[in-house]
C-alpha cells in the first residue's frame, strides 16, 4: 500500500505514522497547519468564530480551553511521561515529509497526483479536505476520528461524550472521507474498553490511549483493504447522527456538577 500521511507536526502524529510505516511503503508525510499555535494564526479563527457565533459564545469557548488547560490538563504531564514515545520524544521519521500551508493549493494537488498514492491517512487536524484532494487516492482519503461516528462527529468528542455518561461511544472512527463532515464509509471503530481508573481522568489522555490501543486494528483493516482492493463499510443501521462543536466552559459545568456526580471527582484531582 503506497500511502500519503496528513496531519500537524507533533510528537503523537509522528510515532503513529511510524507504527503503520512499518506495514506499507509510506511516500511522504505533509504537515498541515504550520501557523497553528503563533498568536496571528490564533486571532485569525477567533476573528472567523466571531464573525460565525457571535461574542458571547467565543468568549465561552475560550473560557473553557483556558479552564483546560489550567485544571483539567493537570495530571496529564504524568500520564505522557508513561508513554514518552508518543508524546515526549520527536520521532525521526523513516521517509520524507514536507511543511504544506494549503494542501488544497494548485502545486501541492499535482504534486500528490503524480505521486499516485493508494491512500491518503490522516490523523489530527481541523483542514476539511475537497473533492479535488480527496478524490486522488486509488482507494480514496481516510481520516482517524477520536470518537464514534455517526453519533460524535466534530470537535472535543471524547469530552461530550463522557460528560454526557455515553461511555460505548469513546472510541476512534477510521472512515473514508466524503462530502460531510466525519460522516463517511467507516472502515473500523472500536469502543475504548479500559477502565477509567485512577490513571487515565483526563479527557484528553482517553481521546490519545484509545488510538494507541486501536493501532493493531487500524494497521489490520488497512492491510485488509490492501489485499482485497476495496472494503465492506460497517453498518450505520438506524444509530443517531450528532454533531459537535467547541465545548463551553458553561456547558462543561453544567453537564459535569449537575448531571454527572462521578466524572466531578474523575475531572477535577487534587495532587
């Protein structure tokens, strides 16, 4: 399987690439979304989300991501140093990868088609791929969702579904990319099975350790795919579609101190 990653340049996305390399004959990596963390890209997706929802609302977004990341990330240093591999290190990769700003530029589009890969993969990123990119692969783009689809779709999956006490819909999704947003042909899913113990409270520490635990299931689906030239998508029957955006620190306090008694004590840790 000749494939193509797509992702943002970090440590997780890196060792995750390397683990399904080990399988395929990988052509290159494209590392989308550069600017993501300098301040002019940050004000840039506020200004879009002020425009789209308004002051209220982005000011409870923020207020949230900055709530996370003071109380609810905590724990978390002590969770990534268990797993320094994925999250710690700088992985070097086994073959070429190269800064993209828009994959969906003219140059980059030919570039990918001359390359003929079998698939795209890609893993952790906000870039809604068009038909233009999409369409290229022999099999087609398949993007790594945290979270079950069709019932999560969108952004901080695993966090509403745990507040939500859903806990058979944390998981991950590897579906086929189409026109909707995560609503595609899904390839495997699983429902992560680990216990929420002591060691895995933070939302974010779930959304990762349920991909780790996925990647034999993941790298076998996709040498399924290999071998049989096509796949037999899993049924989506009558389940409920949902689609979800930002958490809001309201809406966080709201589902966590008056409809989910036990994840207060999960959440919120004392050292």
């Amino acid at each position: 399987m000749r494939i193509v990653f797509a992702g943002r340049d970090n440590s997780f996305n890196r060792k995750f690439f390397t683990e399904i390399s080990e399988d395929h004959e990988v052509l290159y990596c494209l590392f989308l979304e550069p600017g993501r963390k300098n301040a002019k890209d940050k004000c840039k997706r506020i200004g879009k989300r002020l425009r789209k929802y308004g002051l209220l609302k982005v000011i409870d977004e923020l207020a949230f991501h900055l709530f996370d990341r003071l109380f609810l990330r905590k724990p978390e240093i002590t969770f990534k140093n268990s797993q320094p591999e994925y999250f710690n290190t700088k992985v070097e990769l086994p073959f070429p990868s190269y800064t993209v700003e828009n994959i969906h530029d003219a140059g980059w589009i030919n570039f990918i088609k001359q390359s003929s890969p079998d698939i795209i993969f890609s893993l952790c990123c906000s870039v809604i791929f068009k038909p233009d990119l999409t369409s290229i692969p022999k099999y087609g783009t398949f993007i790594l969702h945290e979270g079950l689809t069709p019932e999560y779709k969108g952004l901080h999956t695993t966090l509403w579904a745990l507040l939500k006490k859903d806990y058979k819909s944390v998981g991950y999704t590897l579906f086929k990319a189409n026109n909707d947003i995560d609503g595609g042909e899904i390839l495997v899913q699983e429902t992560y099975t680990r216990k929420y113990g002591e060691d895995y409270r933070t939302w974010s520490w779930i959304s990762h350790n349920a991909l780790i635990e996925g990647l034999d299931n993941i790298k076998r689906s996709l040498k399924n795919l290999e071998k049989n030239g096509n796949f037999e998508p899993i049924e989506k029957g009558s389940r409920e579609s949902g689609v979800y955006t930002w958490m809001t620190l309201t809406k966080f306090l709201y589902l966590l101190y008056f409809n989910n008694k036990k994840l207060r004590n999960d959440f919120i840790i004392s050292e």
